[in-house]
C-alpha cells in the first residue's frame, strides 16, 4: 500500500498539492486501512483531499472514520472523509 501512495505523492509532486482530489479506499474495514493513513499522513501533498471508505460493514466504516478524524483534527489537514457502504456512491462517475 505504501507504494502506491508514494506513487501518487510523486505524481502530484509537481502540482504541490492534491487539494481536491478524491481517494476511494474500497475495503477500507481492513486492517490495511489503519496502515494507509499513517502513510497518508506522512506526505503535506496530501492536505485538503476527500478519503471516501468503502467497506460493506457500517460498523467498521464508523470505526474507521472516527480514527482517520482524530488524525485530522490533531494534525489539522482539513482533509474530508466520507464513508459508504456501496462503492457506486463514493466513485466519480
């Protein structure tokens, strides 16, 4: 995972900012996701972006938001998350 994310940080790199994007993170109720943010939140390219999760367990959704807010909050990054249990809402079309 930490690989993609150093992809996407070295796409943007050149633009300084990723201000407006949307990631969607679909099986975000894994353990994996919890490794993601603490890689997302190493790159400042990162600030002000929409992290939609995805994942069929509202449950887990919830518990997942609730730590990626604290993150935020702390850190002050102002990125907005956003929580789905279908992968049709979250995807641009």
């Amino acid at each position: 995972m930490a690989h993609i994310l150093k992809f996407i940080h070295y796409f943007y790199k050149r633009r300084n900012t990723m201000k407006g994007k949307k990631i969607v993170l679909i099986g975000s109720g894994s353990q994996f996701t919890e490794f993601y943010l603490q890689e997302l939140f190493k790159y400042p390219e990162f600030k002000g972006i929409t992290l939609a999760f995805v994942d069929r367990k509202p449950d887990r959704l919830e518990v997942v938001k609730g730590i990626a807010d604290k993150i935020n909050d702390a850190l002050k990054w102002e990125i907005n998350f956003e929580g789905y249990s279908d992968r049709r809402e979250a995807l641009p079309d």
